[in-house]
C-alpha cells in the first residue's frame, strides 16, 4: 500500500469526525467545541502532508528528505488529534491509521535518506530534564517523586495515546528488604528510578501510573512501580515494554523482562536470566517465564 493510499484513507476516516456535535464549550475531550475545531483543522493538516508528499514524488533524494521529515511531523500532530479528540468508537482506527502514516513515511526516509558515512540509525527514546512546573499539569499531580531541581522526561507513541516516562530519585541507603523486593543490585537501587505514565495526549490527559509484575530475588510474583532509566524501550507494535538490569538474585548478572500492555495495566509476559556478563562477549539468557 503506498504512502499516498494509506493516508488517503485516513482523511476519509477522521473527516466524518469533524461533525461531531458539541458537548462542552471548552473541554478538550471527545465531543467538545474545542475538539470539533481541532479536528476541523486536522483537515487542513491532511491535504498539506499529501501536497507535500506529492510534490516530491519524482524529485531527487535530497529533495525528499526534508519532505519526508515535514510529513512525519504532520502525521504525529494528527495522530495527536485524533488520541485526544476522536470518540471511543473511532479513535481505536484513527490512531492506528496515523501510525500506519508514521510508519510509511519513515521507513520512506530510511530508504531515500541514508545516514552519513561513519554514522548508524538507532531507534531511540530521547528524555530531557525538566523542572517541576514543565510537566504536563495531570501529570505534575501525580508524580509526586520529583525534585524541584528537575526531573527526566521521555514521552512517544504508545498503544493509542502516550508513554510518559518521569524520573525519580534513587534509594539513598537500600536495605536488604528493599533489595530482595526489587529484585535489584543495591548501587542500581541508589541510581535514578523511573515511574511511566499512559495518557491519552501529549497533555498527560487521563494519565495512568503504570505498575510492573516483577520476580523478586525469591522468585515469587510481586509488583513496583518504579523501573531504571536508561534501561526501559518500547516494542515495535507499541504494546509492549521491556526492560533490563542487574538482579539481587545469586548467580545472576542480568534479567530481560517484556511486560504487555492492554488497559493500562502491564502483563508479564517474559522473564529471561542470565548468568555471565563478562566484557566483550554475548548475553546468554535463559528463559524462565514465557507467557507470548
């Protein structure tokens, strides 16, 4: 399906949403005066991504480039639009249509706009430190754990809304408790922690605290909510989470958990161990719980 085609279909599919009748003179929520203007200029948003993309269609690689970069940037603004303002019936559709666009448009990228030389793509969560009164305002009200000084955060595309993902200070002292409990080195436990967040918007709208399944040190099932920066990404399909780190547990040097997400509410699903990390050479990781 070619890039034109597909969001060709996505304009069919958010125009009807422009004759939403109001509810609220001023909520931005499904429904309201304020989304039915914002879903009304998505209109415009779509016919510029497709002049644009249009107009590069037989033009040279360096020509492309920034198009391609221009339309991507359209695309999230619409998916944006359509998290946050599309109805319950349609925005399961809508959403996943503008990360069909997404997707189109950079793979388009990657394939007319190589790297330099010398330099390699990785598929990255880029964070920044941000002080208090940056957040987004529902999600300032909830997480609680940052510093005046300033907090990381990362947000992206997650399931059909975003991942906020907010910094924590470490345990200053960690007992042995907390260790087991954690399933946790005790140095890992002094280092910055990491709370994530699902929300319906970049707004942190509707924001939900994500609780993660866990094996502790024993091996039995409990819960944190807290995991370690630097060490979480997300899975290509935007529903799962995985993670990484040096376990409390004897004999283990690292463990690789994937959680899946439905209903803001994480599932494990893979616990894999391993038992040498010695410098230089590959992770081998046994698997002890595999629920895929």
């Amino acid at each position: 399906m070619s890039r034109k085609i597909v969001i060709a279909g996505f304009v069919v599919a958010l125009l009807s949403a422009a004759d939403v009748a109001p509810r609220s003179a001023l909520a931005v929520e499904p429904g309201s005066a304020a989304c039915k203007a914002e879903m009304q200029g998505v209109k415009k948003k779509m016919q510029e991504s497709l002049t644009l993309l249009d107009s590069v269609k037989d033009a040279p690689a360096t020509a492309k480039c920034p198009a391609f970069s221009a339309a991507s940037e359209i695309a999230e603004k619409i998916r944006e639009s359509a998290a946050r303002c599309e109805s319950a019936d349609k925005r399961t559709g809508a959403v996943r249509n503008a990360d069909d666009v997404i997707d189109a448009i950079n793979a388009s990228y990657e394939k007319w706009c190589p790297p330099r030389p010398g330099m390699v793509r990785i598929r990255a969560t880029w964070g920044m430190m941000v002080t208090r009164d940056k957040l987004p305002k529902p999600l300032a009200a909830i997480h609680t754990c940052a510093g005046e000084g300033g907090t990381y955060m990362a947000n992206e595309r997650f399931d059909l809304g975003r991942l906020f993902m907010l910094g924590c200070p470490g345990i200053e002292s960690p007992t042995d408790e907390q260790t087991k409990a954690r399933n946790a080195k005790a140095d890992l436990l002094r280092k910055k922690q990491l709370m994530l967040y699902l929300s319906r918007d970049k707004d942190g709208d509707d924001a939900k605290r994500l609780t993660f399944p866990i094996l502790a040190a024993d091996g039995r099932e409990t819960m944190t909510d807290e995991l370690f920066e630097g060490r979480v990404s997300v899975g290509e399909k935007r529903d799962l989470i995985s993670a990484f780190w040096e376990p409390a547990k004897h004999g283990v040097c690292r463990v690789h958990v994937i959680w899946r997400v439905a209903d803001a509410k994480p599932k494990l699903v893979l616990w894999q161990e391993a038992t040498d990390c010695s410098a230089g050479a590959k992770t081998e990781f046994n698997t002890v719980l595999d629920r895929r």
